[in-house]
C-alpha cells in the first residue's frame, strides 16, 4: 500500500520547521550577536514498495550567517 498521505504532510511538517527559524530570525533581529539560520528545502526520493517516484520534503540548514555586526559603544570604560 502506497503511503501517499505521510508523503504528503512530510511537507507540511517541513514546511512548519522551516517557518519557526524564520521567525526566530525575525524575532531576533535587533538582538546583538545574533546569527541567524538558513533554511533550505530538498526533495528526497523514497525507496521500497509501492510507485518509485515518490519523494518527500526534507528541510536542511546550510549554514549560518556569521557576519560581524556593526559595533555598539555603550560609553563604558
């Protein structure tokens, strides 16, 4: 029996993961140090019974933005 009704919410699943880091990276973007993540969907095939090409979605983090911010003086010594 082919499983074409997980295959499907695998997407929604992902979807909602990569929705949290984007507003995580929304939340904080006046926060100082913060890096903020990337996110990156992908199609992987599934293998084993049933029609061969089904795939799912898969999100991925490629990275992290590590660039310097601009630097805050706070009139401390």
């Amino acid at each position: 029996m082919d499983r074409s009704l997980y295959i499907a919410m695998s997407g929604a699943k992902q979807t909602m993961l990569a929705q949290t880091s984007n507003t995580n990276n929304l939340a904080n973007t006046q926060t100082t140090g913060f890096k903020s993540d990337f996110e990156q969907f992908r199609s992987m095939p599934v293998f084993g019974p049933g029609h061969p090409p089904r795939v799912y979605a898969m999100t991925e983090r490629p990275g992290t933005d590590l660039s310097t911010g601009p630097i805050q003086t706070t009139g401390r010594v």
